[in-house]
C-alpha cells in the first residue's frame, strides 16, 4: 500500500512539474512575441526610430543593472546566502509566531528594498517555501509574505524597482533625495501589508498551528562553501553600501559587485556559472515593452492615460494618478502602466508622478498579472505544491491596494 501510495505522490509532484515547465514555456512565448511586435513596430515604422533609439538609450543603464543584480542575487542563493539568513531567523523566533511574522517582514522587505523586488521573487519565494517543510510551517502565510512585499516595499530606493529608476530620472532626484521623499509612504506601505498579512493569512484562526518547529542552523560542509558564502554574501553588502554614493552608475555598481560573486565561482565552483544566469527573460520582457508600449501610445494609450490622469496636480490630481496606475497595472501591468502614465504627465508634477508610481508599485497586487514579481511568485508556487486561492487572492490584494496605495498617497502628500 504504502508503495502505491508514494508511486502515486511521484506522479503527482512529476504532473505538477510538467505543468510548472509548460507555464514557463508558455510564458517565454509572450516575453519573446513581445519582444518580436516591438522591433516589427520599429521597422513598420509604427514607432519612429529616432524614439526607439531614445528608449533604448534611457533602459540601457537600467537593463546593466537589473541583469547583474540578479546574477549577483543568484550566486549569493547558491552560496546559500539567504538559506543561512532564513534559517538563522527561523532559529531566533524560537516557535513563535509573532516573531517568524516580523522577522519574515523585515527580511522580505530589506531584500525587495536593496536588491530588487525581483529578487525578492526569483530567490527569496523558493527559500523561504523551502523554510516551510523543516520548520513545520503553513507555504501559504510565507509564500503571501514575499509576494505582497515584493511589490508593496519597493518604494524607498531608486533600486527596488525599475519603474523607480525611471521615475527618479524624470524628476531628478538622487538616491538619498528619492528615499526622503519616500521614506513615510513606504513605512506607511509596509504597515498597511503587515496588517492584512496577519489578519488574512498568519493569525492562529488562519495558520492552524500555535507554535512552529524551530529547524537546525545550515551546517556548510567544507572551507570551499564557507568561502563562497562570505566572499558572496561580501559582494552584496559592499552593493548594498554604494547605493546612496553612486547616484547614477548603479548599474555599475551592481556589475561589480556581481563580478567579485563570478570571480569567487569561478575560482572554487565554476559549475554554477552558466549562461542562464544572466535572466535574459526579464531583460527581453523590458525591451519588448519599451519598444510596443510607446507604439500603444501613439495609437491611443496616451489619450487614455491623460482622461485617466488629468491635469490637474493638486490633491484630487495625485490621487486621481495613483488610482490610475494602480488601476491599469491591475489590468495590464505595472511597466507598461507606468510608463504609459509618465508620458502624459508634465514634468513639473512631481507629486503626481510620484503617486503614478505608488499607484503601479503597490496597487499591483490584485491580479496575477499585475507585476513581473508576483508572476514570479506564483510560478515558485506552482512548482513547490502551494495552492493560492483565486479568489481569496483577488479579494486580499484589492483590500490591500486600496488602502496602502490610499495612505501611501497620502503620506506624500503630508511629506511634500
């Protein structure tokens, strides 16, 4: 019996596989058709070529750092970095809940605040679900913790997020002026996600359990892994240090950063260092909606986008932005909305451009398809047997958008 049994379970976990890899499969299908109706934009001449070259030129540097972030990332999870860190928390609640929730918040938010909300996605999801089966914990509270805070703490740095990096550019602030302007929208955000997180998904009347089982620390094996740990883990801290002096050579920073991680490898385990690193997905998802978004544009989007927005800056104004965002990210996705709101809002509004960006930042947790990071999300769901209810998915996240996205908003304001 119990041979049937773990037959069928193998069947089982190798149908979920199968139907993890064709969702990825179908999803690099849309990442390269994107890609391809961008360029025909360009050579149809439906996108001037003169404004793509403009584009280009403006995601170059953003695209130099988002590749080495997440290189540098994905070489700090094989070094077992974030493995050490999750386990290490786990450890210091000590079975309480209340502190795996606050520990699990601040480690989610840091991580999406100075490494990227696709990191977040890509690499502390997987950890994190992993974390659930020593420790005896409910996938779904950690797997909803990295997926809200993925998009609703990427506010406070040019670097969590790539619409940031556009919107610091158009307004022309530096890293520590866009944090001063966002530092209480973003706390604000955060609270706003750690209240519904515990009322929906890790209070005892959801979770189950009382207490969880503290696992054993990651004991690494030999010199070699302690090396490539601390050499990685290094890298990241020196990144993570320059990101208030570097300004503008970010990427820069980032490239480096990532190329002590590659040194380290290459030296004492070159069997990670493949070409799939490099997460050419991602970087041809942004190019393909860089290139058809502004075709959109021109075609109509633009004129929806300034019915939606208006001209108006004052209060009704960065409200009436930020619901729009947040509104076409929920429908579309949170780049092409922001980009397509940026356009038709004139430079001088800073605050509602601002609020166009907490609007596609953290309104973007309604839909799946809302953001790149909660699609991430749910594929790591998918492929590790976490089910996701839809609709208590769709009704969570439209509560938590409105009211972070509200008081968000309104904590610019107060700030401004």
């Amino acid at each position: 019996m119990s041979e049937r049994v773990d037959t069928a379970q193998r069947d089982s976990e190798g149908a979920d596989e199968v139907g993890a890899g064709r969702r990825s499969r179908v999803l690099d299908w849309v990442r390269v058709g994107l890609l391809v109706a961008g360029l025909l934009c360009v050579v149809t001449g439906l996108l001037p070529r003169a404004e793509a070259a403009a584009n280009m030129r403006r995601i170059g540097p953003l695209l130099l750092f988002l590749g080495s972030v997440i290189v540098l990332a994905e070489l700090a999870r094989r070094a077992q970095v974030f493995d050490v860190i999750a386990y290490r928390l786990a450890i210091i609640g000590r079975g309480y809940y209340a502190a795996l929730f606050a520990l699990c918040v601040a480690f989610a938010s840091a991580t999406t605040i100075l490494l990227n909300l696709d990191t977040t996605a890509v690499l502390l999801t997987p950890v994190l679900l992993a974390l659930a089966v020593p420790a005896r914990i409910p996938p779904l509270p950690l797997a909803m913790t990295t997926l809200w805070l993925a998009n609703t703490a990427s506010l406070l740095l040019p670097v969590s997020n790539l619409t940031n990096l556009l919107a610091a550019d158009r307004v022309g602030l530096a890293g520590t002026e866009f944090a001063a302007r966002m530092w209480l929208p973003q706390l604000v955000s955060i609270t706003a996600t750690m209240l519904w997180l515990w009322v929906w998904y890790w209070r005892r009347g959801r979770r189950g359990v009382d207490r969880y089982l503290p696992p054993d620390p990651i004991r690494l094996a030999d010199r070699r892994e302690r090396v490539l740990l601390y050499v990685t883990g290094a890298a990241c801290l020196v990144f993570i240090a320059a990101i208030p002096i570097v300004g503008d050579l970010i990427g820069v920073a980032a490239l480096a950063a990532a190329l002590v991680a590659v040194g380290a490898f290459a030296v004492l385990d070159r069997s990670a260092l493949r070409l799939s690193l490099i997460p050419w997905r991602l970087l041809v998802f942004v190019v393909g909606l860089f290139l058809v978004v502004p075709t959109l544009g021109r075609f109509g989007l633009t004129d929806l986008m300034r019915l939606l927005i208006g001209a108006d800056s004052g209060t009704a104004g960065v409200f009436r932005a930020a619901a729009a965002g947040a509104g076409l990210s929920n429908v579309a996705n949170n780049l092409p909305a922001y980009t397509a709101g940026e356009a038709v809002i004139e430079p001088g509004h800073r605050d509602q451009l601002l609020a166009l960006l907490i609007g596609t930042n953290v309104g973007s947790v309604v839909t799946p398809w809302a953001s790149l990071a909660t699609l991430l999300c749910l594929e790591f769901c998918r492929s590790h047997g976490v089910r996701v209810p839809f609709g208590r998915f769709v009704a969570t996240g439209a509560v938590l958008a409105a009211t972070a996205t509200a008081g968000a908003v309104g904590a610019l304001l107060l700030a401004s």
